[in-house]
C-alpha cells in the first residue's frame, strides 16, 4: 500500500526523472529526510522506482546496478545537491510504476 509520501513522490517521478537532491526538498517535512529516504527505497523496493546515475551534466543516465556505483540510499553524501564534475544520483518511475498510478486514479 502506498503512503501518502510515496504516491506523492511516484506522482512527481511520472512527470520527469528526479535527483536524489530534488526529492529530499520535496519530501521533507521534519528537516530530518526520513520521508523521502523511506519513499525511494519503498518505490525502488517494490519495483516502482529507479535509481539512475548521470555521470556527466550532459550524459545519458544509466541504471545504478549496470554503472558500477554502489549507491547506499541511508549515506546523506547521496542526497545532497551534486557540485559541477560530480555525479547525479537520480530516481526514475518505471512501468510498474506508472501502471500503479493510473491503477489507482482509475479506483477513484
């Protein structure tokens, strides 16, 4: 069952890939990050969710599991804004995911 944090976050990721960064702003609601942790390892857990890394500002995302990265979601050096030259951690919606959405407008 979705919570409110990750139908929000699922919601969003349909619309375009996020950076770990960019999810935390969105989801924090105690300044501590829990949610949105909790709502990216929820999603990825259950195979709604991605994680991605762009190597380069202009390069082609790639699934974290074929990059190499080893990408521990509770490490809070994730989840910061990326400085210029570094890489981009990024969470991507995927068909499950998108599958799950309309599933659930279509109940209402």
């Amino acid at each position: 069952m979705l919570g409110e944090s990750e139908m929000e976050l699922l919601v969003l990721l349909l619309e375009d890939d996020y950076g770990l960064w960019e999810v935390g702003w969105r989801l924090r609601d105690d300044g501590s990050g829990r949610d949105a942790v909790d709502a990216v390892e929820f999603l990825c857990g259950n195979g709604l969710a991605e994680i991605w890394v762009r190597e380069w500002i202009d390069a082609e995302p790639v699934p974290v599991a074929r990059s190499g990265r080893q990408v521990d979601l509770q490490d809070p050096r994730w989840w910061r804004e990326p400085a210029t030259g570094e890489a981009q951690i990024l969470v991507s919606a995927t068909l499950a995911g998108h599958d799950a959405v309309r599933a659930l407008s279509e109940e209402k």
